[in-house]
C-alpha cells in the first residue's frame, strides 16, 4: 500500500506538488552525478546510492528531520480528526478488516 492508496487524489496531487515545488531543482555537477541541496543545512549533495543519508548530508541532518516530524513541527495536509469521525470510519462497510487471532 502507497500513500497514494491512503490519500484522496486531490490531496496526493497537492501534497506531490508540494513536494516537487520547493525551489531548489536539482542540478549535474562537472561528473555529471545529480546534485541537491541538504533540507536541513543546504549543503550541496550528491544525490546517489552512495550516500546513505540521501537527501541529508549527514546522519545529523537526517536525525533532525526526523525530530522535526516526530515533534510535529512537520505534518502533512489534511482535517483533523475528532474521536467520532475516526469512529466512523472505523464502521465504514468500505473499510478492510482483518481477523487477527487474538494471542494466548
């Protein structure tokens, strides 16, 4: 499942615009090997299988995105949801349930 199967498309393709509309364009440097800017700091990167950190330079600017995320300074678009409208949900004949045996 893709978070393209959980979103409506209008808000897939709002948020993918988003996404894809920052301002900074990738660019090629002289060998030709995709570079960014880091999110965090904008230092210039290689954008390759090489660097495990890609998009960040550092495990330190992939540590700070991550507490961003987790500290909600980062969230994606949508209505918020109160305890009713997730019940529902939940009672929607739509949604898939699975039968998972309870643990002895």
């Amino acid at each position: 499942m893709s978070l393209k199967d959980l979103l409506t498309d209008e808000l897939y393709e709002e948020i993918s615009k988003e996404a894809h509309d920052d301002g900074i364009a990738p660019n090629k440097d002289s060998n030709g090997q995709i570079t960014v800017a880091c999110p965090i700091c904008h230092k210039t990167v290689v954008y390759s299988s090489d660097n495990p950190f890609r998009p960040f330079c550092s495990q330190r600017c992939k540590l700070i995105d991550l507490g961003a995320w987790a500290s909600n300074q980062r969230a994606l678009k949508g209505k918020s949801i109160t305890e009713d409208d997730d019940a529902e949900l939940l009672d929607s004949k739509d949604l898939v349930k699975y039968n998972i045996p309870d643990e002895e």
